[in-house]
C-alpha cells in the first residue's frame, strides 16, 4: 500500500508540526492554509492510517470526534491518556503483551495484534477537580476524632 505517498508525507509532518491532539477537519484546514490542494476525504484515511501502524495516536473526544496527535515513538506500545485535558503518556505494558500473546494463542488465533490505551484523568487534572484544601485533611487517621473546628 504505497499509494498517496506525498499526501501521506504531507498529512505526518503537519501533524508532527501541531504537536497536540488536533481533529482531520482542523489538520485538513490548516494544510490547505499552507497550500496544499489536498483533500478532506485523504486526511481522514491517511491519519486513520497513521494511527492503525501506531505512527499517530488517535482518541475520541467528548462529542464524539476523533482526534489525532503525532505518537513519539514507533515501537509498539501503549497510551495512558487523560479524557479531561487530553494529555499522553506513552507506556510499555510487559504483562499485556504476553496475556495477548497467550489468549489469542488459546483460541487458535495467528498474526494477533492489539490496541489497549488507558483512559482516566491526569494527576494534575485530578488535583484541580477536587480542589486544593482536602489535600492534607485526607491523610488524617482513621477514627481519629474530628478536631479541625479549631482554627
Ligand atoms: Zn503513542
Ligand atoms: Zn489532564
Ligand atoms: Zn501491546
């Protein structure tokens, strides 16, 4: 499948340029904006593409849309992402690999491949969203009286 190979090129290097998450519509915007007669229908295909041989990371946002950022590595691996602001982490999943490898295995299933990204939301996200005072009133003991009216 060596087709469209400058649209292909094209599509991977603006994508690396915006370095964020950003949808086919916007990235196809912003290649027409640069002076490429290149089309909607190609950019959805390629970055879907991209993202089935792990050049891209794809994830769908809250409305449904699918979005893709350049993935920084082209060894197989795995994403912790955050639903909340959309950053990555990129992972290694030792135990994942040989689970697959084995159920895939036992069902009689050759040339198996797959997908497992974590969704959840980032430590920093997290903090923000449950707000900064219960941070230290947390940790207090358990069955420990309540003494905090004090101050
Ligand atoms: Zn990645
Ligand atoms: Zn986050
Ligand atoms: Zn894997």
């Amino acid at each position: 499948m060596k087709r469209n190979t400058w649209q292909r090129e094209s599509v991977r290097d603006s994508l690396a340029g915006i370095g964020g998450f950003i949808s086919a519509q916007a990235l196809h915007a912003a290649l027409r904006a640069g002076g490429s007669p290149i089309g909607l229908a190609t950019v959805y295909r390629t970055l879907a593409d991209l993202a089935a041989i792990g050049e891209a990371d794809s994830l769908q946002s809250p409305d449904g849309e699918a979005l893709y950022r350049a993935c920084s590595s082209g060894e197989h691996h795995h994403h912790l992402i955050c639903r909340h602001c959309g950053r990555t982490v990129e992972i290694g999943a030792a135990e994942v690999e040989s689970w697959a490898q084995r159920v895939a295995a036992e069902n009689g299933f050759v040339d198996a491949a797959h997908v497992v990204d974590i969704f959840g939301w980032c430590a920093q996200c997290a903090d923000e969203a449950s707000g900064v005072e219960d941070a230290s009133s947390a940790r207090r003991a358990p069955g420990a009286a309540d003494a905090t009216g004090a101050v």
